[in-house]
C-alpha cells in the first residue's frame, strides 16, 4: 500500500518536473522570447565595448540566404561603428525555407522581430502588425528617394508606406554556349528560333541531352518563366494594366510556344515535377541546353552547382523580334518594421538602422559580391569599383532591358477553385484545353475583382498604370 | 429448568456470535478494502493524469478549435469573420478538387487493398511453415515499414525518374520501352507509383498481423481435415481464411483507414502533381491549413480547411461504422 501511493506520488512528482522543465526551457530558449520591447540592457552585458549607459538591441530576421555573408559583415561594421556610437545593436538572424512559417507564427504571438523581410505587407498592415514609416521623422528620407519606385500594393498600403522595394530580382534564359558552338547555334532571340535550337540540341545528342527545361515543380516559375516572359511579347500581364481588367487570354502564343517544344521531345524529361535546383544542376553538368535563371544563379553557378563550360544568359525570346517590349520586373519582397518598435519608443534607433540598410554603400556591397541588384540601378553600379565581374552579372544588372512593372491586386482577391498556377499546371500537363483554362481564368478572377472593388478592398486606380506602354517600350 | 434453557440457549449464542464475528471481521475486511480501494484509486487517478493532459490537450482542444473555426473565415492573423455554414455550403458545392481528392483517396485505397491484403495473407502462409530462410524472409518484408516515409519517397523518385532513372532503364534494356516514361507526368502513372510504394511499405506489417493469427490456430484442426481428406487448398479456405478472420477485420480497417489518412507520402512522392491529379483528400486540406513549403500556390485559409477537415472526419466515421456493420460476422470465429 505504502508502495504504491509512494510510486504514484513519484510518478505525480516526475510529471511535474517534466512538465515544469519543458515549460522553462520553452520560455528559455524561443528566438523571439526576448520580445519587442524587452530589448534594451546594459552595455557591459552585450559585449559592447561602449561607454556605460543603454545599447538597444535591435532583431532582424529574413530568409536571403544568398547574400547572408555580405549583410553579416555589414551589420558587423555597423555593430563597431554607428551602433556603437549611438547604443544599437543589430542581432541579424537568418531562417531556411520555413521562415515565412515561423514568421507568421512569432509576428501574430507578438513576438516577432524589430524589422523582417515580409510576404504579406498587406495583410500585416492592416492587422497592426507593422508600423507606417511616413510618421517617423528618421524615416521621412527613405520613403522620399524610393517613392518613384514605391507603388499602391507594394509597400504603400491605404495611403500609409510600411516598406520601401530596395532590390530586384532579374531573370532570363541561360544557354550552355558549349553545346551551341557544338551545334553551330546561335543564341535565340524568336520563339521559333528557341524551338528550332531546342530540337537540334535533343536530337543531336541522342537523348542524352535536351532542349529545354522548365522547372515547374518551382514554385515561382509561372512567374519569372510564363508571365513575365510573355509580357515582352505582348506588352503587359495577364492582368492589364491599362483597362485595370484581367486577361489570361494574351498567354494563349506562349502556352502554344511550349507545347511545341514539349511536342517535339526537347523539354527535359520530368520537368513537370522538376525543382528549380534539380534544373540547375542538370544544367551545371551539361544536360541541357537552356534553362530558365535568376539574377542569383551567377553565384549558384560558381558555387553551388559550377559550371565547366561557358554559359551566357539572354532575354527570353520573344513572339516577334521586330516587335518586342522590355522584359517587367517586380521588386523583391521589402523590409517592414514591427509595430511594437513605437510603442516601445525605440523607432529612432531602427531608424538610424533602417538608414544603413538602404545605403549606397550596402548596395554597392552586396552589387560587388554579385549576390543582389539594387532597385537604384546605375546609381549604383556607377559607384563600383569591382573589377571582373562576371559578364552574366553585368547582363543582369543592365536594367535598360528591364521595366519595374507596377503591382496586380492578385493578392486582394479571394479567388475560389484552382489559381493560375494550378490552371498553368494542368494545361501544361494536357490535363485542360488551353482555350478553356485561360478563359475560365479571366471569368474567375474578373469577378473576385469585382467583388473585391465592391467591397472597398480594392481601389482599381492604385493598379492602372497610363504610362505601362511608354515604360514598356524596347529602347535597346 | 435454567440449566436446560442455558443450554438450549448455547447453541444460539454461539450462532449468534460466529454471525457477529463475522460481521466484526466482514466489516474490518471491507474498512481494509475500502482503504486500499481508495488508495488504488488515487493511484489510478495519478496515472492517468499524465496520459489525460495530454488527450486534452493534443485531441480534445485541437477537435474544438478545428469546429469552432470551420464557421468563420480566418487565415491565421487578419480579423475572423463568422459566415456560419458558408464553409460546408463551399466544400459542397463550389469545390470539385475536394472531391476530386477524395475519389482518389478511395482508388488508392481500393487498389492498394485488392493487392495488399491477398499478398501479405500468401505470404504469412508460406513464411509460418517452417522452411529454410523463413526468418530471414519475415526480416527483410518488414524492414519497409519502419523505414522514413520522407527517405523511402525520396528513394522512389529517384527510381522512377524520367532522365536516367533505374526503372527506365531497366525497361528499355528489356525493350519493354523505347523512350523514358515520365511517371509522374501524368494521373495513371503517378497514381501507379504511389500505390506501389504505399504497398511495399504496408504490406510486411500486415504480413505480421497475419502470422499472428496463424500462429494461434492449432494444428489439430488440419490433421483432422487432412484425415478426413482435404488438401491444402480446401484447408486454406475452410481452416485459415475462417481462423484469422478477426485479424483479417482489423488489417482491413486499418489497411483502409491508413490509406485514407495517407499524407506524407503523397507530399514527398509528388506534391499532388500533375496538375493536383494525385492529391488525396489530406494533403488538399494540408495545404489550406499550411502554406508547405516554397511550392504552395494557396493561401492559407484556416476556416475552409477546418471545415473540409470535419467533413472528412465524418465521411472516415461512415466508412467505419459501415465496415464494421459489414464486417461484424469476422469478429467471432464461432459465427
């Protein structure tokens, strides 16, 4: 008898103790237990050789990891120099692929970081989750000199700016100039010619090289590799920019385009569930002629997946090469600054942070270590003094052939049933007509449109552009 | 006179007092059990404690949240909206990937079972008669059942891959084929690929459910068949099929239930690709619950999925509650 209760008293006090412990290391060991506002401590206890008095810590998350090593030796710099000075300290974490997971999870718990990459500006800004730049005076600079770039669904959110696009992502076609030379090819610049290149490559090779590969198990290559590519054929996106409307009809040439490479046998085996790295690497080892890239594959070429041969990137090819437009580019995803900053009365110290994190002297760094393309374009390659950079870096830095394109409502609506993606997904796969798929497309978002204006969520004139077809035009 | 009474009397006494030492000690035995029922009980208590937090708190709290937020409209941060039945009025009428989805749950659930629970019984046929190797065998089928879902995926795309995959070259050097098959590029050859690997990782389990059973029946009831003149295969039919129907009951019921339950494979193998062809009915909720991974293209709608999650839950209690029904006669091997 005495046993037993003894046995479960011990069996009650482990539990406890378990439970107590599990709790207590939680509490210890969450990245953002240190929570907005519980930042500021003592010098001393930073590791901060300033003079005594306060150093506040200010916590900034993303998921670049492409760039990580320039952006820690920045903000080093920035930790020994400004931040000594004026008592911040910039504590810079970098997540993998499930940041925007644990982002979410932090940002909503109120145990998000000071300032943070985010994908959903919009969304966060009207919950009250980020603060608006234009009331703070440290700020009021920024959001001057990137206004030109700055538009309604970027980082402007009902007339309020809560982030500012600082860089772009570019893209184009990669061509194993190898395998051209080994074909007497040139590099394409028609859809025809793309074609005629992709059904040499394959056939020559005896299937042991292809044509084409587009990686559709990448998330974004509707994107970068459909929508954008097509818009330098036809002049804007599926959603026009001019009548403010929908129309996935004007990609109608370029699914066909594709079909005709799929049919001829010159995509790549696979590539209905290929990823964007499984291309890359395909490509690195000689497997394919063209690829799709990213600005950030000239790093990736060189480290991740290198490349023995010469390869050069060029604009997608277009429908008709007498009458092509410049290729749009979207700005990446922005930083925005938690709204417990202000109300912990420390918004002048991210400020002064947020001043170095747009600075020249940054994007002049991170330009030179070829990892990311400053929004500001020849402002800041013009203050380069790198020597041999690598000629596909220059290629995509040249924003002559690019347009900043202005912002879709896509992420406003609520659209029922399969997106783009999916409906991409399927006509590429033979799975819908294209016809009916497009067409389907253009009702359905039409009407989430409609609704969302109805709504008062939508303000259709933050999404026309007048002057998309002067910013488009090809001047090269 | 007295004497005679006192001794008439005696025997009653005595009656009387065995009745109260009875009582006395009766008493005192249930004040003992009474004691030691009550301790036993706090031990219980105490031990289930453990076990009872955490059913509160991983399946009684989520179930409550999962009912509560199928009513509203609510993607995790911006301010709920309660639209009462609008979520079910959606999965019902304006959804046909969800369907889509659970009718190819059913297939591969149906597929799957037709192949795997004849193969898994055959073989525990064979491996409990006492040939050479029979333990290695019982081993080696096994072994896919404990490994990692994720590897065993991985493993499988890469047999299976279009560009220099094993599978494609082995049926080319046979002239099977003339030019690589791209498995998962469409429905019919990513759904064959999926039940194929769901099977080869099921099936040594079942095998072992079944050799269980076998290994109760006795071996008297086969020696008065085969005097009476059956051969194996009459005994298969009329000794072993009837004598392991109960665990043919629950390998069925799990086999179905575990097929329908069935996520992690289908994410890792093919992510609902072609198109969402090959999306079960749990990873199409996954994935409005979830923003997974770089490849998601929904956006996460905590309300709707919640709402699919409770009809998917009643649909698997049908399904249950119907097999059982069905299969009530396997339960007992008298019936």
């Amino acid at each position: 008898m005495r046993l037993t209760k003894s046995m479960g008293i011990l069996l009650l006090g482990i539990s406890m103790a378990a439970f107590l412990t599990a709790c207590k290391s939680t509490s210890g060991s969450t990245p953002g237990s240190s929570a907005v506002g519980n930042s500021t401590q003592r010098s001393g206890e930073t590791g901060v050789s300033a003079d005594p008095g306060e150093v506040t810590t200010v916590r900034m998350w993303s998921n670049d990891q492409h760039d990580q090593a320039v952006y820690d030796e920045k903000i080093k710099e920035f930790n020994e120099t400004i931040g000594k000075e004026k008592g911040i300290v910039v504590e810079y974490t970098v997540y993998g692929s499930d940041y925007y997971t644990t982002l979410d999870v932090a940002v909503t718990a109120g145990e998000g970081p000071d300032i943070f990459k985010s994908n959903k500006i919009g969304n966060y800004s009207k919950a009250g989750y980020i603060m608006p730049w234009d009331d703070v005076e440290g700020l009021k600079g920024l959001v001057e000199r990137f206004q030109q770039y700055n538009a309604p669904g970027y980082g402007i959110f009902g007339d309020k700016t809560y982030a500012i696009p600082f860089r772009v992502t570019t893209y184009g076609i990669a061509c194993n100039m190898d395998i051209f030379k080994e074909n007497g090819l040139t590099v394409p610049a028609t859809w025809d010619e793309m074609r005629e290149a992709a059904r040499v490559i394959t056939e020559s090779s005896n299937g042991s090289t292809y044509g084409y590969a587009l990686a559709m198990g990448y998330s974004s290559y509707d994107y970068f590799y459909v929508n954008l590519a097509n818009a330098a054929s036809v002049g804007d996106e599926y959603f026009n920019h001019a009548t403010g409307r929908y129309d996935y009809s004007s990609l109608r040439g370029f699914f066909g385009h594709l079909q005709e490479i799929i049919d001829d046998g010159s995509m790549f085996p696979g590539f209905e569930t290929m990823d964007g790295d499984t291309a890359r690497a395909q490509f690195s080892a000689g497997n394919i002629g063209m690829v799709g890239v990213l600005s950030s594959d000239v790093m990736t070429f060189k480290k991740q997946f290198p490349c023995n041969f010469d390869w050069e990137v060029i604009p997608y090819p277009v429908k008709n090469a007498e009458n092509r437009y410049k290729e749009p580019v979207g700005v990446s995803l922005s930083y925005v600054i938690n709204s417990g900053v202000k109300e912990k009365g420390y918004e002048d110290k991210v400020a002064e942070f947020m001043k170095f994190l747009y600075s020249d002297g940054l994007f002049v760094a991170t330009n030179e270590a070829q990892v990311d393309i400053s929004i500001l374009g020849d402002e800041i390659t013009s203050q380069s003094t790198a020597v041999d950079m690598d000629p596909n870096w220059l290629r995509f830095s040249d924003m002559d052939i690019y347009c900043i394109k202005y912002p879709n409502p896509d992420g406003e609506l609520s659209v029922e049933g399969d997106g783009f993606h999916d409906v991409y997904n399927k006509i590429l796969t033979g799975m819908v007509d294209v016809d009916n798929g497009l067409e389907d497309l253009t009702v359905r978002y039409n009407e989430a449109l409609d609704q969302a204006i109805s709504s008062g969520k939508v303000n259709i004139k933050d999404y026309i552009d007048p002057d998309i077809t002067a910013k488009m035009k090809w001047v090269k | 006179m007295g004497e005679v009474e006192l001794k008439s009397a005696l025997p009653d006494m005595h009656i009387y007092l065995e009745v109260l030492f009875k009582e006395v000690l009766m008493s005192r035995i249930l004040k003992r059990n009474n004691k030691l029922h009550t301790g036993n009980k706090i031990q219980e208590i105490l031990m289930i404690t453990p076990m009872t937090i955490g059913f509160l708190m991983f399946s009684v709290y989520p179930i409550i949240w999962v009912l509560r937020w199928s009513f509203f409209k609510y993607n995790g941060y911006s301010e709920p909206v309660f639209i009462g039945l609008d979520n079910f009025v959606r999965v019902f009428a304006r959804d046909p990937a969800y369907w889509g989805s659970l009718k190819n749950t059913f297939l591969i659930a149906g597929l799957k079972m037709l192949v795997e629970i004849p193969l898994s019984l055959l073989l525990a046929v064979f491996l409990n008669n006492r040939i050479k190797g029979s333990s290695f065998f019982r081993v080696v089928f096994f072994l896919p059942s404990v490994f990692s879902i994720a590897v065993v995926g991985l493993i499988f795309s890469i047999l299976f891959s279009a560009y220099n995959g094993i599978i494609n070259a082995a049926l080319r050097e046979l002239g099977f084929i003339s030019r690589n098959i791209s498995w998962f590029s469409d429905k019919g050859h990513a759904m064959f690929v999926i039940i194929l690997v769901s099977l080869w990782t099921t099936f040594g389990l079942n095998m072992i459910y079944f050799l269980m059973g076998l290994q109760n029946i006795s071996q008297s009831l086969y020696e008065c068949s085969a005097i009476d003149g059956a051969n194996e295969i009459q005994q298969f039919f009329h000794i072993t099929v009837p004598m392991v129907a109960p665990i043919l009951q629950l390998v069925l019921m799990l086999s179905v239930l575990g097929t329908m339950k069935m996520t992690d494979l289908i994410l890792v193998l093919t992510n609902g690709a072609p198109g969402g062809s090959t999306e079960v009915v749990m990873t199409y909720i996954f994935k409005y619950f979830f923003s997974y991974g770089e490849s998601s293209s929904k956006e996460v709608q905590f309300g709707y999925a919640s709402a699919m999650a409770v009809i998917t839950a009643i649909i698997l209690g049908i399904v249950t509650l119907i097999y059982l029904k069905v299969s009530k006669k396997m339960r007992s091997i008298d019936e």
